[in-house]
C-alpha cells in the first residue's frame, strides 16, 4: 500500500526527531554510571530526550498503521506488534520496540527516587541501536510502497 505523501512527510520528520535524540542521548553515553547516577541534571536530559524518542516512534506507528487502513491497537506495544504482523519491521525490532513502549510508560509515570536509575543507565548504554534499526526498517517500506 502506498503511503500518502503528507503522511510520509510527518514519518521522516518524526524520524529525523528521533535521530537528533539518539545524537543527544549517544554524547551521554560517555557518562560513568556513578557521574550519570550523581548528577540530575544529566539524568533529566537523558530521560526526556528518551521519552520523547520513543514517543516520536511510537507516533510513526500509528502513522504506518493509519495508511495501511490498520486499526489502531490498543496499546503502544501492540502498534510495533502490527508492525511486525504486517512484514513491515522486524520480529527482533517489534520486541525491542514494544520494550521500549514499556520503557517509556515508566520515565512518563515516575522521576526522581521512584525511577531506578541504573535501568535507565543501561537503557542508555545498551538500547540505542534499536531505535536505528527501526527507522531504517521504516524508511525500507516507505521505499517499498
């Protein structure tokens, strides 16, 4: 199915939000776990710029699943579920995705001690080429249709 022209303008602009993210949260990854952990203010941009970046991909779902004419999910996870039903991303990127819908339920629901901030650390360490890999799928089936 092709995707409407306006509806792929707002899929790369989302995505080219999600990249100035990922260039954010990459500089932070020089942070030692004790100087992220110690420092709020490094935390606070860390968690924001992660937020964002997953709503940002989360919002690119729905635009997918709206031009296919997909119902829309009920749940953030489910829209990278439909994703991967539909062929357009990847098993392994459907999961890492719906884990980071989860991920950003818990940024959006909890801060300061109630958010456990070596999972967010790890997040930040180990779960950025997630988001790469599903722009790059994303933009494969934009030049598909």
């Amino acid at each position: 199915m092709t995707v409407p022209e306006d509806t792929e303008r707002r899929i790369l602009h989302n995505a080219t939000y999600v990249e100035e993210a990922l260039t954010v949260l990459s500089r932070k990854q020089s942070l030692s776990p004790d100087a992220y952990r110690n420092d709020r203010e490094q935390r606070a941009i860390v968690e924001r710029e992660f937020q964002t970046a997953i709503e940002a991909c989360l919002d690119i779902a729905g635009l997918v699943l709206t031009a296919t004419d997909e119902q829309m999910p009920e749940t953030y996870a489910g829209r990278f579920r439909r994703l991967e039903e539909l062929g357009i991303i990847s098993p392994e990127t459907s999961e890492k995705m719906r884990g980071a819908a989860g991920f950003r339920t818990v940024l959006a629901h909890n801060y300061g001690d109630d958010l456990d901030h070596d999972v967010v650390y790890n997040h930040l360490q180990n779960q950025l080429e997630w988001f790469v890999r599903f722009l790059t799928e994303i933009r494969d089936y934009l030049t598909e249709t």
